[in-house]
C-alpha cells in the first residue's frame, strides 16, 4: 500500500518522507520514444473510429452526431456506470459515438479511454525537468511506468472487444475483464503517490490524470455489463452452465496457462533444465547479477526465457521483469539457498511500490526456489519483499519475507504454491486476482501496539474482478509471536478499499488469530461493501463464534459460492496453469 496507510494503531501520516530537493534526473524515455507510442496507439484506436464512422455514415441516426444530445443507447449504457454524467459527456464528444448502438458503444469507451490514457503520458512525461525530491520522483517514475502498462492493456482490450480487428477469439472475457481492471488499478497507484504531496508537480499531474481513473471503471462497466460474465455479488463467474469443479481434477504440476512444457520444468530438478541463461557470483555462470540476466532475455518473446541463479545471495538495485520481458522463468537452487534482497522501504522517501527487492510485469513471469526479503524491518514499515503486476504469474516453493508490506500482489492474475510467507501488518495486499495455495502464513512479532494483519484488499470498483483467495493453506505464529500472541492479536484481514475482497477456504488457523476474525480499517468503512468469507476452515484460530457481524462479511455454506474462489473460477487457472508444469488444486479438493 501507498504512503499513508500505516499501521493499524498508527496515525495516518506518522511517517511522513520529506521531500528533499535532489538534481534532476535524467528522464527515463525520451519524449520521441513516447510521442512514437502515442502515435501507434492512437493509429490503432483512430482507425477503429474511423471504420465505424463509415460504417455509420449512410444510416439515418448519423445526423446525432452533431447533436448535444444523448441516444438511447448511450443512456442505457451510461446507467451501468458509476460515473454517469462523465459518461455521457465524453461519448457525445467522441466521433460516433452518438448514432451508435449499446454494442458499439462497447469498444467506443474503451477506444476513448485509450486516447485519454495515451494523451496523458505524452504530457506527464514533459514534467520530467521539473525539481523533483526524491519521494516525488518516485511517485513521478511510477506513474509513467504505470501509465505506459495501461496503454498496452487498454490496446489489447480494444483489439479483443471490436468485432474483425485482430485475433479477437484468443482474447476471452476474462482476460479483458482483467486487462481493464488491471489499467484501473495502475490509476488508482498512480493517484496513491500523490496523496501526501503539495506543489506544482502534483497540479500539474492531477491535471493530466484528472477524470482518467472514472473513464476506465466505466468502461469496466460497460464492458462487464455486456460481456459474457455472470457475476453474483461482484463475485466472477465465466459461465454458470459450465460443470462445478469442486472436486478431483488436480493436475500433477501446475495450473492450465501454463505449457505441458513449463510444468515439467517446474517439477524437474535444477540439474535436468537446460537453462537459457545462468546467473552465478563466482563468475562461473553467464553472468554475475541478475540485472544483467534480465537485460538479456528477448522483447515480447512467446518461447520461455529461463534464467537459472545459483545459490548466495544477491542485492541489485531496481531488479524487475519488466512489461516486455515476458515469459521468463527465474529458477533458484532453493529456499534460502537462492536469496534476492533488499532493504529499501518508505524511509529512503520513495513509495512502497518502490520499495520492491524484486518486481514482475512481463506477462507469464514464474519464480521457483527462490527466497524474496526485504531486512529493512518492522520500524521501517512500509517495504515490499516481492511485487507482481504480471498476468499468468505463478510463484513456486518460494520465501517471501519481510514485515509490513511484505508481498505485493499488485494486479492481473497471480498463484501461489507451497510457498511461506512472513510478515506483520498487511503483509499481503493489493488488487490481482490471485490465488494463494498450500502455503504456510507465518505471523511475526510487530512494533509495540501495532495488530498483525495478514491481508489488506484494495479493491476499489464493484466490476473488478479482483480478490485474494486463500486456499488450503496453515496460518502460523512465528515463535516471538507465539510467546507474546495475546499482546499482539493477528487478524485475517482490513478492508484498504471500499469493495475489498478476501476469503480463506480449507485452510488450517492457529490460535494466534483473534476470535473476532477481521479487523476495520477506519470504524465504519466498507463494512458493507466488502466480501469477507470463510469456508470449512479448521484449527483453533478458525472458530466462528466471535467472528464479526459486518453486512459484507459471510461463513461461506455452499460449495458452489466456495468453488468461485478456486483456481478454476477466480483465476480461470485450468486454461493457462497446466502450461506451467506447477501442482494445483482446480476445484476445492482432491
């Protein structure tokens, strides 16, 4: 989470970074690189405007055009929207968009919201000389690189929604559903930054962004609205005909997007994969760093790139898999044995998206044996261990160690497997859909008067589809926990966002956790909005009897409401998980 969202007992603002001037750094992109993104993306979306303007242009309705004055197919289509009135205003202003049909008007707002987006980094990306500390640069740089991954998500969507353009059929609900949720969630960080800043860049940023993160929740909305999503409570089904996969159906190695190839990969040993890449300290490897690995693996590859790092630990600066190094397999020799550290946290005045020791955006990111901390400490607070914002990720008997903000599950869709997690207050939070899977959830000791809180949800709009499911999994105390566990309550959860979602199924508690189950976040907030469940959970922290009364939180009776949280209905896993080789559950059992 952002700057700002402390502990639970803590003030807001208690850690505020000053704002130190600092020389200006020297811009990440050039302005001709971005002005050449923005053409092609406005080429694409220009000419699916202009090829439903033709198609318009002889038919009787085309005359509203000209008018200020909303069809009946846009206000059927702006009231599924939370942002009405924005809706309406910006389809009157777009070419087309008034003689369309609901249909059309489908595409017509995500096209739309991909010029704004494009239109909005062209300009951010001229503040880049302006003085800057270094927490402003921070959330600065954020930005760009989050605008610049909703660009891409946001074209994708587009190809994937207009009927004749591109290869529309190997996109499925699901995927624009999470491509568009995934853009609003980059806004919703990029907006995070700013919050505790004053001054020109803020206004200046503020104004570009201003009503950005509205038009994509509607676009969200409309799309959802006439999508093939069937969805209960926010909660996304594919297709309710489909046969529940409550039980049997447990692959040998890991979930469907992933190739029969990359799940035998993942099963082998370390000495039987034929690695593209090697990354040792001793010099014998290909490499040294890890950076330098990752500089090497191919742009918008389809074939598996897979990097293997021997054992000792490595410290880099800035380590990420970036949008475009996709399908890359980092590979270690194994719990603690493989370790990527670091202790950057919100103290160095940066954000804690910054923060991350290691961070994943390339599409099909998989780590396996490795250990991912952060040493910087519980007095540090914020400082992310591991963030991944990649689609299809999958993290396989990996450590990921920290304390406050120790994983960072930032969007898209993500799995876990048989991995241990440690930390204190909200120690994984986010807005993917991921599923996290016969892992071990070890609680740490945290500052005086601080609560542990395991997760903290954040999503923000009812249309995403996004939440954390924790699924077969044990909850433990860490022994300084354990010796102190009633002056240290843990608790389940706290709702960061107005629609936050999390459920815990099949999953073993220990007594450390509180009676009550959940904690708020700020008295009354989201108590009513938010899906809070539990199923079949077992163990002396599981019992319901004390659990809160909050409108949006349920005890989880029925299989079929349980089954919408397992890999196969959450992440829709049995497409892509199987290509990765990793073991998993489909449905609720074996």
């Amino acid at each position: 989470m952002e700057y700002g969202r402390l502990g639970p007992t803590e003030p807001k603002g208690s850690s505020a970074p000053s704002l130190n001037n600092e020389p200006t750094l020297k811009p990440k992109k050039s302005k001709l690189k971005l002005l050449l993104i923005l053409a092609a993306t406005l080429m694409v979306a220009s000419a699916i405007c202009a090829a439903l303007v033709v198609r318009l242009r002889n038919t009787a309705t085309a005359e509203k055009l000209r008018r200020r004055h909303p069809s009946q197919a846009m206000s059927r289509t702006c009231s599924k929207t939370l942002y009405q009135s924005l809706c309406l205003d910006s389809l009157l202003d777009f070419p087309g968009a008034p003689a369309a049909s609901e249909k059309d008007l489908v595409h017509i707002s995500v096209n739309m919201t991909l010029q704004r987006v494009g239109r909005a980094l062209y300009h951010a990306s001229g503040f880049t000389n302006l003085p800057m500390g270094s927490y402003e640069r921070s959330a600065y740089e954020d930005c760009l690189e989050l605008l610049d991954d909703s660009l891409d998500l946001l074209t994708r969507s587009l190809v994937s929604v207009l009927p004749g353009v591109g290869d529309a059929a190997a996109a499925s609900t699901q995927d624009v559903l999470t491509w568009i949720s995934a853009s609003l969630t980059n806004h919703d960080t990029c907006n995070e930054g700013f919050e505790q800043l004053t001054g020109d860049l803020k206004n200046q940023m503020s104004d570009r962004l201003k009503d950005l993160s509205e038009l994509v929740s509607n676009s969200l909305a409309i799309y959802a609205a006439n999508g093939d999503n069937d969805d209960f409570s926010g909660i996304p089904i594919q297709n309710r005909r489909r046969r529940l996969l409550s039980s049997v159906e447990k692959h040998e190695h890991f979930p469907s997007w992933l190739s029969r190839k990359d799940r035998m990969m993942l099963d082998m040993p370390v000495t039987a994969i034929n690695a593209d890449i090697i990354v040792s300290h001793d010099g014998n490897g290909t490499y040294k760093t890890i950076a330098e690995a990752i500089k090497k693996v191919p742009e918008h590859s389809n074939r598996r790139t897979i990097i293997y790092v021997r054992a000792g630990k490595y410290e880099e600066d800035k380590l990420k898999v970036g949008r475009k190094k996709k399908n890359v397999m980092l590979i270690g020799d194994g719990k603690g044995k493989t370790v990527i550290s670091g202790g950057k946290n919100i103290f160095d005045n940066i954000t804690t998206f910054h923060t991350a020791s290691f961070a994943a955006t390339g599409a099909g990111f998989i780590a396996r044996d490795i250990t991912f901390e952060n040493w910087a400490g519980p007095s540090k607070h914020q400082a992310v261990a591991l963030r991944i914002g990649a689609d299809h990720a999958v993290i396989f008997r990996c450590n990921i160690i920290g304390y406050q903000d120790t994983l960072y599950i930032h969007s898209q869709r993500q799995f876990y497997r048989e991995c241990d997690i440690y930390g204190t207050v909200d120690f994984i939070f986010g807005n993917a859909a991921a599923v996290i899977q016969s892992c071990t959830i070890h609680a740490r000791k945290p500052m005086s008067l601080q609560k542990n809180t395991i997760t903290a949800q954040n999503r923000k709009d009812p249309n995403q589809n996004t939440g954390i499911s924790i699924h077969a999994c044990n909850l433990v105390a860490e022994p300084d926990l354990e010796k102190e566990k009633d002056a240290y309550p843990t608790y389940l959860g706290r709702p960061w966002k107005l629609y936050s979602r999390t459920v815990y199924m099949l999953s073993n508690m220990g007594d450390h956790i509180h009676p009550k189950g959940w904690l708020e976040w700020n008295a009354t907030f989201a108590l009513d909005t938010l899906y809070y469940g539990e199923y079949m959970n077992y163990g002396l922290g599981s019992s319901l009897g004390q659990r809160v009364k909050w409108p949006g939180y349920r005890v989880i009776k029925s299989t079929e409401e349980a089954s919408r949280f397992t890999v196969a209905r959450f992440i829709h896993g049995s497409s892509w998980l199987p290509s990765t080789g990793v073991a998993f559950l489909s449905g609720l059992s074996n």
